[in-house]
C-alpha cells in the first residue's frame, strides 16, 4: 500500500476493534498517471456483506505523478 506513496501516515484511526467494526479495505494497481478513483456500492443484510467495486478513471492524465487508488 505504501509502495508508490507513503500514506499510512495520515490515517486516523489505527487501534481497531474488528469487535465492533468490520473493515473494507480495496486496493487498486499501482498506476502510472493521476485521474483514477474507486467507487464502492456497500449493501448488506444479517448474513451477508455485498461490494460492489468500479474504476472511475477519467479520460486523460490528471498529473504525471504515481498513485495507487484505494478505499478503506
């Protein structure tokens, strides 16, 4: 996660208590240009967690940087 951009730094939250809390965490390719997102559609009953995950990647470079989209 780490690998192209240091960004575990700036999380908030790091003592989780997977307890009371269930986490969703989605991790794309690393990718060579800026302007791709990820989007999740999170539906769920008593039984079952459905995700629903899509690429938003906008048409040309946003920046010539390296990210690698993620949600959690």
């Amino acid at each position: 996660m780490n690998t192209a951009n240091n960004v575990t730094n700036d999380f908030s939250e790091r003592d989780i208590d997977f307890d009371l809390y269930t986490v969703i965490a989605v991790f794309d390719a690393i990718q060579s240009n800026g302007g791709h997102e990820l989007d999740l559609d999170i539906s769920s009953n008593s039984e079952t967690i459905m995700v629903s995950v899509s690429d938003l990647f906008q048409d040309g470079n946003d920046t010539d940087a390296v990210t690698q989209p993620f949600i959690l």
